[in-house]
C-alpha cells in the first residue's frame, strides 16, 4: 500500500476520534444552551438525579451502549440523540479528511490543513444549528455570529495562500466579494420575510434564517448559499408533504391545522449546506449540464 494511502487512512481514523470528542462537546452545547446553562460548570451529569458522570460513563459513543442508553443510577432513557450527534460528526470529519485531505506528500499541507479546520469548524457549526432549529425552532446568535466571522476569515485565508499577485489586486476584491455574498445571501431571506408581511401582515420565516443564510454566503459564497436555500426549499417542501399524507388519515386533523404547522428552514438550510462543503455549486454544474447547451 502506497505510503500516502496509510497517511490517509490512519490521519482518517484519529480524525474520526477527535470528531467523536467534539461531537460529545456539541452534546453538552445544545444540552445547556437552550437553557442558558453554563457549558463549563458543572461537569457532565444526569438530567434526572445529578448523578456526576465518572470517566467511563463519559466515552463519546462507546459509554452510551455500554450503559445500554440508560443512566447507571437513577436508570432514566438517555436519549439516541447523544452517541447519534458524536457519530454524526465524527463521520463528518473523517469525510472531510479523505475529502479534502493532500492526496500527495508533497502537496501544499498548511493550506490543506486549514481548509480541513475550517470545512470541519463549519460542519460542526451546522450540525449544532441544525438541531437546535429542529428541537427548539431556535439559531442562536451565539453561534450565526462567529459562524459569519469565521466564514470571512476561511475565505481571506483561503484566498491568502493562493497570491498570485499583489496583495491590493487579490485580498481587497475578495474582501467585497465575501462581504457581498454575506449580504445578498441574508437578503434573500430578508426580502420574502418582508414580502410575506405584507400579504399576511405576520411574519414569516425568522431573522434567525437570516443570520443562517449570512453564514453560508460568507462560508459558501453567493451560489453555494443560494443553492442551499433551493435545495432547503425543496426539501421542506417534501417534509410538508409526507407529513400531510402520515397526518391526513388521522381523526381530528384537518388542512388549517396543517397549514400553520412551523416547519425548521434553518434545519434543511444546514442539511443542504453540507452537501455544498463536500460538492461546491454541484445543483448549478448539473443543471448547466443537463439544461445548457
């Protein structure tokens, strides 16, 4: 086997690893957030009776099947959402590295190891807001703001390793255009939300949104974000539907009821914008493909 190939592989499996100790992080983080809780004090516990979580009750992934989802003192469910969010990074970042990991010994490793940091800060990101949108109808500032600056800092660093000219000729441009897509990509949502109250003098979709779609644009450019906010619409819109055919049959439902039913943008937003971190602009290049001559 070809050095760089057990590279990969074993850079791949420590990656898995350090994805499983901060998924078990971003468990604490959409545990205690909501409930404007410290993440720092006091260390992990039970929901239920307080009881403090010793070493190997606190393994990502590996603790919860060996407790069999159960707390060992008070034997209250713990839930699936918690080795399921550890899983879901660590497969992520794994991804990530075999993704975008240098594919040769000699290639460019500074750059390759920010663009990983950075791809992986990002899906981190849009797991947490992911799920706190779903549980809570919640896309907390906390996160959307940094989320935004770090988005501007990957791109002009991004942009820092490949000068090929002056630096006024290539970080200056980049900057606006950064800045523009930020913009634009908030705007999007901005403008159906003030389109929405004028019809129905009630809002519509969040500022949360918002916020979300400025990240993407600042992480993913215009086209990257405006291709997740096609793919989230698509996408909730099938949610909505199947949906409507599981609750049609029940007693008592009705097409009112279903109508007023909120539905997590943020969610699909996020869900989409991982397909654009692994495949850039992919709907756009399949649509000029298929539909273009």
């Amino acid at each position: 086997m070809p050095a760089i190939a057990e590279v990969q592989i074993a850079c791949a499996i420590f990656t898995f690893l350090l994805g499983l100790a901060f998924g078990s992080f971003l468990n604490v983080v959409l545990t205690r957030l909501p409930n404007d809780e410290s993440i720092v004090h006091p260390g992990s516990h039970c929901r239920n009776c307080d009881h403090v979580l010793s070493w190997w009750e606190n393994i990502p992934l590996l603790s919860w099947l060996l407790l069999r989802g159960r707390c060992r003192q008070c034997h209250t469910r713990i839930s699936p959402r918690y080795p399921l969010i550890e899983l879901a990074i660590a497969t992520l970042w794994a991804a990530i590295w075999l993704r975008f990991g240098p594919n040769e010994l000699s290639a460019p490793i500074a750059h390759t190891l920010i663009q990983v940091a950075g791809l992986a800060l990002l899906s981190w990101l849009l797991v947490a807001l992911a799920t706190l949108d779903a549980l809570h109808f919640w896309l907390p500032d906390v996160l959307t703001f940094p989320g935004i600056a770090l988005g501007f800092s990957f791109t002009m660093s991004s942009v820092w390793f490949h000068w090929s000219f002056p630096a006024s000729e290539t970080v200056a441009p980049a900057f606006w255009n950064c800045l523009v897509a930020t913009l634009a990509a908030a705007a999007i949502i901005l403008i159906i939300r003030l389109a929405y109250w004028l019809v129905r003098r009630k809002e519509g979709m969040g500022l949360g949104d918002a916020k979300l779609m400025a990240m993407l644009g600042a992480w993913l450019g215009f086209v990257g974000a405006l291709e997740s906010f096609v793919l989230a619409i698509f996408a909730a819109s099938a949610a909505a539907l199947i949906w409507l055919a599981i609750t049609a049959t029940r007693r008592g439902s009705s097409s009112a009821q279903w109508a007023k039913m909120p539905l997590p943008l943020g969610t699909f937003l996020c869900l989409a914008a991982l397909s654009e971190v692994f495949y850039p602009q992919w709907l756009w290049l399949w649509y000029a493909r298929v539909f273009l001559p």
